[in-house]
C-alpha cells in the first residue's frame, strides 16, 4: 500500500503536514490559513477536497491556525482529544465535526492505525502522534524496504520515557528542534519571561535535546528523520546542519532539516 509523507511548513510559525496511506489523505495540524493550505496541497497535486481528516495535536496558533476556514470544508473530520477540542471550538464560529479520542489511545481512522501519546508542553492536553499503515502491519511488511510507519513529536519540553520508547518503532520520524541556546539567549524579540517558557519543561526541545535522543537510540530502524518546528529567530539550520553531521554519517538513515517557512516568519511564535 503507497505511503506518501510530505512536509507543508514548519517551523514556531506554523506547522501541517500531509499524509497519505492507500485512499486515505489526513493532514497532521492545520497551522496556516485555509487558504495557503489550499494552496500548499495544490502544489503537490493534492486538494482540500480529497482530504479525509486533520489531527491536532495541541490548541498553539502555529498548529490550528486553519481550523477557521477549514469549517468551511463539512467533511473533514477534526481528530482530537476533549480538552484540545473543546479549547478550540470556543474559539470558532461554525462546529466542526470533531472525532475525539482519549490520550493515550489507538485506533483505526480509514487505511491507518493511530497512536497518540502524551507530551510535555503548556497546552491543555497535548499529543505526539504515531501513524501506520495498517496494511502493512497486518501484513508484517514492518522491515519493508518503503516507509510505513511515521511518528510526528513536536512541542515538548523535554524527552519522557514515553518518547523514548515510542521513537524508534517507525520508519519515518520528525522531531522538534527548535532552539539553539546562545540565539535564543541573544535573541532581542523575545521577553525574558517567554525565553523561560521556551527551556522549560513544558517548553521546547533545543537542538542539543533531539540531538541526544537520535544519538543515544541504539539500532535506529529510521528511514529518515526530519529535523522540524526550528524556530525563525532562535535557530539557523546551518548550525544544526553541522551539530546533527556525526550522527548522517554515522548511520544509514536520511536526515533533513525542515528551514522555517520565509512567509510565515512574521506570524506569533508560540
Ligand atoms: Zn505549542
Ligand atoms: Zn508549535
């Protein structure tokens, strides 16, 4: 069963992916308008139209900035957990049709399994996700020379056991790295007091926090792993390009650095 995985923006300003597994089309976050994510699956050939659901993963405005304008779009199904959803549909004028699930659950959506998990970070219930093709579970194609299986981890302040378990059961992961401490310590935009909130541990992961979590996985089974949410002012992709270095050449498996989106630069970071 084809599997398809691509980025649409991420960075502190703004965060969807797409996802595809068989006939089943799922956007994971909606945080750009509905009009530039239009625009954005057009660009890969995809349409608002064929997409099945969208997942949140927490209520920040760089994940959900959409969700206004995609209520416009009736069968699109909103996936999240009851205080996330409910957060957010105080904030909208048309109800979407939320499909809600408990913290911690799995279950099937369509042509996936889906697992979420909980995460450090000042939201009200946020989630890291884990999506697999279920044909290929139910197959055992789980050493299949093609990506099946994909966990997306973003917005947590630091790394649980949970992640850690979690992290290295998919082909595909992308993981937060979000700041490099000495630009976030010059960084002039930023007041003190929402520096604090960013290394805390319901903040951000640096680029030294997701670099010890690739580094300390022993066998990683990673086809590729995406280096996502950078924040626009507090990182620069060089460096993490440099930092990150060791562990491409060290291992078998791509690594790609998401740059923030120039056209988002100016949105709130949250
Ligand atoms: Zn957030
Ligand atoms: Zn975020």
């Amino acid at each position: 069963m084809s599997f398809e995985f691509k980025i649409l923006g991420s960075s502190s300003s703004g965060n969807a992916s797409f996802l595809r597994c068989g006939n089943t089309r799922v956007l994971i976050d909606a945080g750009f308008s509905a009009k530039k994510l239009k625009a954005l699956l057009e660009s890969i050939g995809e349409s608002l139209d064929a997409l099945d659901a969208v997942f949140i993963t927490h209520e920040h405005a760089d994940h959900v900035a959409g969700l206004q304008g995609l209520s416009t779009y009736p069968h699109l199904k909103i996936f999240a957990n009851l205080q996330t959803a409910q957060c957010l549909q105080e904030r909208l004028k048309r109800k979407l049709s939320w499909q809600i699930f408990e913290t911690g659950s799995s279950f099937i959506f369509q042509d996936l399994i889906v697992e979420n998990f909980p995460i450090p970070h000042d939201a009200y219930d946020p989630v890291a996700y884990i999506f697999r093709c279920q044909k290929a579970v139910a197959e055992g194609l789980l050493s299949s020379p093609k990506p099946t299986s994909l966990a997306w981890i973003t917005d947590l302040g630091y790394v649980t056991e949970l992640v850690r378990q979690k992290v290295n059961t998919v082909d595909l992961l992308v993981l937060e790295a979000n700041y490099e401490p000495e630009l976030l310590e010059k960084d002039t935009v930023r007041p003190f007091s929402v520096k604090q909130r960013i290394r805390s541990r319901h903040g951000h992961l640096s680029n030294q926090d997701a670099y010890q979590l690739l580094s300390e996985t022993v066998d990683p089974r990673w086809k590729e792993v995406f280096l996502a949410h950078l924040s626009a002012h507090c990182n620069d992709p060089q460096r993490v390009a440099g930092l990150f270095a060791p562990l491409s050449q060290k291992h078998e498996y791509r690594l790609s650095i998401v740059a923030p989106s120039a056209q988002a630069m100016n949105l709130v970071a949250v």
